[in-house]
C-alpha cells in the first residue's frame, strides 16, 4: 500500500541519489579525485548549460520512472518535485521560467498527461518560479529513442521544437529551467535548448528526475 506521497516502501531502497562531487556542468556523479568538469563535457560544445539530476536512471529507479511515465501514476509528483527542487537548487535560485519538455499532441492524446509538465507545476509550486507548461511546442512528432545511438538521437530530434510564439516575449531574454524526467545523452535536452535560443532565451538549464550514467547502456 502506498504511503500518502504516492510513493511505495518498495521504491526507495534502489534509488542512487545524486550529491556531491558532481561534475559542474552535466551533474554526472565523479569521484573525488577528478576535475570539477567530466571527460564527457570537456570534450563536446553545447548550448545547454548546466543540467542536475535527483538519482540515476538504472535497474533500481526503472520503475518509479516508468510508473510516472505509463502508469498514471501522478501521486507521487509532489514527493518527486521535492527530489528535484533540492537537486537543482542552485538552478532553480536563479531562474525565470520553467519550461517542460513537450510530447507531440498525439503522444500527449493517448498518454493523456505529460509527465515533465506535472513536475514543472508541482516544481514551480515550491519554488514560486513560474512554469510555462506549453512554453515549447513538438512540431515534429518523432520515433521513441530507445533503439538508438547517441549520434542517432540527436538526428531523431533535431528541430523538433519550437518556443511558442504566444509566449515569445516572456521568454526573450529569460533565465529558463528545462523540466524533464529522464536525461540520457542529453540529445531532447540540447533540441530543445536550441529552440528555446532560438526564442530568445538568455539562458537555459536542464533539471531531471533521473539521468544515465556516463557510459551506462542508453534504455
């Protein structure tokens, strides 16, 4: 029986949270003797700036994750956002806006919810930092990216997206959070970085649920 926070005394014991030393770009986990920036992040550009994650995605957060997702399972949003408002604190003191990554409208038909939007409002109402949950558009509707490699998803998802022209001039110069569940390779995160650019955006951050490890199996 689940608790009052939606969440089951079966989910916890697994989840690997995420704390310092992290890298200070991508958030990934590092040991104590390594560089404040990860291999992974000296080595490639991108518009994204900083990203924090709550735990890693891996055998023991699968299902919490894939609850949220598919299962309806939207009771456990406040105890979630709680993970991810003490994650991504420094972020989230310096933003503007919250921003959810969107699922195209048929997607969102047939799930019916968009689980990163549920997390931006229930973020946004601990933080007061307002969230724009149709803030960015999918124009694009594109094949799941389980299958791929990390080059493959970054083409799956290249101008996929687009900010909202209703919403231009609050986002014309704003300091944005993304809003996601899960980062893998960071390939939805960056498209959706780019669109947000695009749109004017000053800055934009990325805070998730979950993120893979560097150099884990892409799920």
């Amino acid at each position: 029986m689940a608790p009052p926070g939606g969440l089951c005394p079966d989910c916890w014991p697994g989840i690997r949270f995420l704390a310092a030393p992290l890298c200070q770009r991508c958030g990934a986990p590092l040991a104590e003797s390594e560089p404040p920036v990860c291999g992974y992040c000296r080595d490639r550009h991108s518009l994204l700036g900083r990203s924090r994650a709550a735990f890693l995605y891996d055998e023991g957060s699968r299902n919490l994750v894939l609850h949220l997702k598919h299962a309806d399972a939207l009771a456990g949003v406040p105890v979630l956002a709680r993970w991810m408002q003490r994650a991504g604190a420094e972020l989230l003191g310096e933003a503007d806006l919250l921003v959810p990554v969107p699922l195209h409208w048929a997607r969102l038909f047939k799930r019916r919810y968009n689980q990163s939007a549920e997390l931006a409002r229930a973020i946004a109402r601990l933080t007061g930092v307002p969230a724009l949950p149709d803030g960015l558009v999918r124009i694009r509707r594109t094949p799941s990216q389980g299958a791929f490699s990390r080059e493959q998803r970054r083409a799956n998802v290249r101008d996929a997206f687009q900010a909202k022209d209703r919403y231009r001039s609050r986002i014309n110069g704003a300091r944005i959070v993304l809003i996601d569940d899960v980062m893998t390779t960071g390939a939805t995160l960056e498209a959706c970085t780019a669109a947000l650019r695009n749109g004017g955006a000053a800055q934009v951050d990325a805070l998730t649920l979950a993120r893979v490890e560097h150099g884990a199996a892409l799920t």
